[in-house]
C-alpha cells in the first residue's frame, strides 16, 4: 500500500465529504462578499434558483455565472497588469472566485459522469 490514502473505504469517504464542506463554505464566503459589494445575482445568491426550472436551464444559469466569474477575474487581472489603479486584493478575490466555481463545477461533472457510468453499468 502506498503512503498515500486511497479515496475507497470509511475514511476515504469521510475526506471527501470534509473537503466537499471546506469548498461549500468556501463558496458561500465568496458569495456574501460578492454580495455585499452587489456583485451576485439574486437569483443565484443561496445556490439555489427560485424559479422551478429544469435541470438543464438550471445547470446553464450555473455554467454562465461561473463563466461569468472567470471573465470578470479575467478583466480585473488584465486591468491590473495594464497598470490601472486596481487593487490586489479585489484581483485576488476574484481570481480566487472564479477557480472555486471551476473546480466545484469540475467536481459536478465528475459525479454527473459517474452517476451515468453507474446507471449504463446497470443490469435490465
């Protein structure tokens, strides 16, 4: 066995369940302080949409707020580095941001692919 845990079993499972808490609290901290400075929809504030939409317009809204995010990290870092008077900290934060969107949106499709990969490995 290597030194290095494997994902499988009880503990396994138990760290990636703490690191799944770790981005969520992560996530909610960024978005009340985008909110706060009138940065976040709505709409998508709680993570949750308040129309009864279907899955697939639920998960566009998500890929354009998070494609949204990292356009906006983009701007804010190429205003930086043109020299603008824009500060680190905001250009760190939102840079911060928009990788927090991508991984968790990464981590959802990993478990959409699994989830279809278990369903097709079903038996009739």
């Amino acid at each position: 066995m290597s030194g290095i845990g494997g994902v499988g079993g009880p503990m396994g499972v138990d760290r990636v369940l703490a690191l799944r808490a770790q981005i969520l609290e992560k996530n909610q901290a960024l978005q009340r302080a985008g909110a706060s400075a009138g940065a976040a929809p709505a709409n998508v504030s709680n993570g949750v949409s308040n129309d009864k939409g279907s899955f697939a317009s639920t998960m566009q809204e998500v890929l354009n707020g998070v494609n949204a995010a990292q356009a906006k990290a983009g701007d804010i870092s190429a205003a930086y580095e043109r020299g603008e008077n824009v500060d680190i900290a905001k250009v760190m934060l939102a840079r911060q941001a928009a990788s927090i969107g991508f991984e968790a949106t990464l981590q959802v499709r990993n478990k959409l692919l699994s989830a279809y990969k278990d369903i097709m490995s079903m038996p009739v």
